[in-house]
C-alpha cells in the first residue's frame, strides 16, 4: 500500500513540474515580445528593453523555468523596489509580480480562502441536493417525479453559468431582495453566519450547473445497482426497501461520484472564474481575469501551477482511496 501511495505521490511530482515547463513554453516561447505588453502601448523599445530585463523576459525560457523551479524549492531573491535591493522571497515561492508589488504567494494567500470557502459551500450544496434527487428519481423511475426531476436538471444544465449568476444577482438580490447583496465576509470580520450567508448567492449559482450532471449519474448509478444479483438477493430474503437501498445499493452506487466529486472540487479550488466576476469575490478566478487583463505573466503562472496542483493532489487523494476501498487497484 504505501509503496502505492509512493508511486502516485513521485508521478504526481513530475506531472506538476510537467505543467509548469508546459506553462512556461507557452506564454515565454510563443513569438509574442512579452515586455511589450507588460510595459504597455506608448513605451520605445529602450523601454521595452529595460522592462524585459527588470522581468527577466530577456533570459532564455529554460533558464527562467529553472529560476521558477528554484523558487518553489528553495526560494528566491526579487529587486522588489526597484532601488536594487533585493528581498527573499521564501519557498514555495511562485514569483514576484512588479504590477501589484506584490510576490504572487501573498497575491494567493489573499485569493485562496475566497474561492475554497465558495467551494466547500458549492459541493455540499450539489452533492446534498444532487445525491437526494438522483435517489428519489431513481426510486420513482418512470413516474411524473423521475420525469419532473429529469427535466429540471435539463433545464438547469442548459443555462450558461453568466445567465444564472446575473439572473440571481439583479432579480434574487436587487429586485426581489430575497437575500442581501452578496460581499464577502470571512469568518474573522462578520462570524460564521455572515460568511455563509454571503456565500449562498454565488455559491448557489455553481451548485447548479453541478447539481444538474450529479442528479443524472446518481440516478444511473442507483439503476444500475438495484438491479444487481444481491439486491435481488437481499430482497428475496425479506430485507425492507429502504434497507436495501440505502445499506447495500447506494453504497455501491455512490463510489463512483468519488471520483467526480474530488475533481470537480479541484476544479473550483482553482478558481469560479464567471461566478466569481459576476459577483466580484476576489478570488483565484477573479484574480486571474485580472492578471491577464493587466499582462502579468507571474500572477498567471502562479495560479495556473496551484490550480494544476489541486488537480493532480485530488487525483492522488482520490486514487489512494481507491486502493483502500478496493485492493485490486494497487496492482494497476
């Protein structure tokens, strides 16, 4: 098991280190003069000049993704101030960004607990509701409620995300007033009840568009397994309906959510780009909108590496699981 687990980890390692050179090439090798773009529309080229080497831009990209590399494992040292004084920024380190004189751990530091607050409460909304309405369709398979259900989650599925975030935002909260405008509060400022009910708009809007694919594969999942030799079996020998269900068809019926459900929370971790711009939360999403209005390559970089890492750790998390629940995958 744990040479397993080992293996997973050090493939993991090399993905990540895979997705940064990757990152690199494609914004540094691409036949785009990147100071350009950082120093802006009216700068000369000794402008120019002098922004690709204060960023490094001048380097050839092996040796800034080397630099990048460093950073993460041992830190770094940036002219934060421009006066050639330089400041260590401390490992993991993911670069320095001359647009918010800020390095772009502190930038993630402040984006972070926004989008994994938004998150948490977006997958137990879907996972509650989705797993719930996906039995109870399952149960009632070809009555007006498994039509019904069904038919919401087509509905709900076909929405853009913008259209359901702005619908809830200028009619829920403006108009109607049902809820007060969402701004996020942490904990720390307004308490518990603050930070999530600030959190139930946007966080809402995203359960959604999940809600919709988790009630349908519930469903199927549910189907598939009820109609398997020991359910029959546990039927035959006189076991109540709900006992069936819930004790022996569900729990085999929900392993494979699992899996979705590790990825989909990775996903968002990385950042809610629509539902976080719709309602303006600072977050990862919000934050790399902004990074690739502004040209800031390091903000970008940084965010796209921690979003791939949520990925491949939730990959990791959900394999292992895997191995615990089924030994036969260990030897895969």
């Amino acid at each position: 098991m744990w040479a397993y687990a080992v293996r997973r980890i050090a493939i993991g390692a090399v993905l990540l280190l895979a997705l940064s050179l990757v990152t690199f090439v494609l914004f540094f090798a691409a036949p785009v003069d990147q100071a350009k773009f950082a120093c802006g529309k009216i700068c000369n080229n000794e402008q120019i000049a002098t922004t690709a080497k204060a960023l490094g831009y001048d380097k050839p990209v092996y040796e800034q993704w080397g630099n990048f590399v460093k950073g993460i494992a041992v830190g770094r040292d940036f002219d934060m101030t421009g006066a050639g004084q330089t400041e260590h920024c401390a490992a993991p380190c993911l670069g320095y960004s001359k647009l918010n004189a800020k390095t772009v751990n502190e930038l993630i530091g402040e984006a972070a607990p926004i989008s994994i607050s938004l998150a948490v409460v977006a997958v137990v909304m879907w996972l509650v509701f989705g797993v719930l309405l996906g039995i109870a369709s399952a149960v009632t398979k070809g009555s007006i409620i498994d039509r019904g259900i069904v038919g919401f989650t087509l509905v709900a599925y076909a929405f853009p995300s913008f259209f359901i975030g702005v619908f809830m935002l200028k009619f829920v909260a403006i108009k109607w007033g049902l809820v007060p405008y969402p701004a996020y509060w942490s904990i720390e400022e307004g308490g518990v009840g603050q930070w999530l009910g600030n959190l139930l708009l946007p966080a809402f809007t995203l359960a959604l568009l999940f809600l919709a694919s988790y009630v349908r594969m519930t469903r199927a999942f549910v189907l598939e397994s009820l109609g398997e030799d020991y359910i029959r079996t546990a039927k035959a020998k006189g076991l109540p309906r709900r006992k069936v269900l819930f004790k022996h068809g569900l729990r085999a019926a929900l392993t494979p959510l699992v899996t979705m459900t590790g990825l989909d929370f990775a996903s968002l971790l990385g950042g809610a780009i629509i539902t976080e711009s719709v309602f303006a939360y600072p977050g990862l999403g919000l934050l790399t909108v902004q990074a690739s209005n502004a040209w800031d390559l390091p903000t970008i970089i940084g965010v796209v590496v921690v979003a791939g890492a949520f990925v491949i750790v939730a990959n990791i998390v959900v394999d292992i699981a895997y191995a615990f629940i089924d030994p036969r995958v260990r030897l895969a």
